[in-house]
C-alpha cells in the first residue's frame, strides 16, 4: 500500500493485490523527492518519463500533481494493467500513458523520438551495477532528457555512483535518490 501525498488525490491510499512483488518508494523518499524535483522544475507542465513503474506510485503521484503528460515504463503485465485500472478510476487516464515491456529495450528501441523534462527510474534493488551504468548511460546518452531536463535514479544507499554529469545524491535512510543532468547542448546558445 502507498498514499499519493499531494494534488488532487492528496491522501488516497492506493492498495496492490497481496501477491504483486513490489517495493514502491516510501511515503518519506517520494515527499523528500518531490519537493526537490517542484525546486527545479514546474512539475504541471512537465513531461515525465517513469522507467520501471511498478505499481505507479510515482506516476500516479505526478499525475496527482496536475502533470498531464506521463509515461510509465513497466514489464510486468499485471503491474502495467493495475496503473492502467487505478490511472482511470482515479479520472487520470489521459494523463499517464503506460508502455509494457522491459525498460532496457524500451529505451534503445524509443531514442530519439520524445524528449522529457523528468525521467524517473526505480530499477530492482537486486540490479548489478554494471545494469546500473548502462541504465544511465541509455538515459544520458540518447537524448531523452530535454535542455535542463533531470534524471532522478532510485537505488540502495550503499550503492555509490559516479558519473560526470551526476550533481548530487540525496539519502533517505536505506534509499538515495541520484540526481543526473542533461548534457549542456552546443548546437544552440538559447536559453
């Protein structure tokens, strides 16, 4: 179970069935997350990509918030099937657009047709790291990130990151969220 914490669904608490093998992000991690993420950027107008969507937490949460342009990433059938059931009991279809498949491929085979001004990842703890660095690299390197866009990625505290477009890494008990940038574009000097 999770709870939207603010928007429109503020407070709705939002059950899985028992037998989902989920780990949505705490209630503490996605307050924390979503203030820093409302400093840097308008999230209503936002284009938000969520990999690895799970039961739709995050989607829902920026759904919540007024984000009319959400799309959710998720393999598992039966994940991608209750956001899509919960996205329209909650009057939110038309805001969050969810693409079954595994987010690994999904992101090879979509470069270069959208760009987004959130891309949200919450990978399987169990991920090796190696799937770690490839999972940002497929982000950073294929230009789904707009101009001033970020690139949150959930992982274990543990788990150290480095890469040269990392700004900073937030820690919230046993879950950090790292904070990635796009790569600054030459080709245009607008702002």
């Amino acid at each position: 179970m999770y709870r939207i914490i603010s928007g429109k669904w503020k407070a709705k608490r939002i059950s899985a069935p028992k037998n989902f093998d989920v780990r949505p992000t705490t209630d503490f991690a996605k307050e924390a997350l979503f203030s820093i993420l409302a400093n840097r950027h308008e999230v209503e107008f936002c284009s938000v990509l969520d990999l690895f969507a799970g039961i739709g937490s995050i989607s829902l949460e920026f759904a919540s918030r007024d984000c009319k342009d959400v799309t959710a990433v998720e393999m598992n059938p039966k994940h991608a099937a209750f956001i899509n059931s919960t996205a329209a009991e909650l009057e939110m279809a038309l805001q969050i657009n969810v693409q079954r498949g595994d987010v690994f491929e999904w992101l090879k085979k979509n470069r270069t047709k959208k760009t987004f001004d959130i891309v949200f990842a919450d990978p399987p703890f169990e991920l090796e790291e190696k799937k770690y660095n490839e999972l940002i690299s497929l982000v950073l390197n294929n230009n789904f990130l707009k101009e001033n866009g970020t690139f949150v990625l959930e992982h274990q505290s543990k788990m150290k990151l480095e890469h040269p477009q990392l700004i900073e890494t937030r820690k919230y008990g046993n879950v950090s969220f790292s904070f990635f940038e796009a790569k600054a574009n030459e080709e245009t000097s607008e702002a």
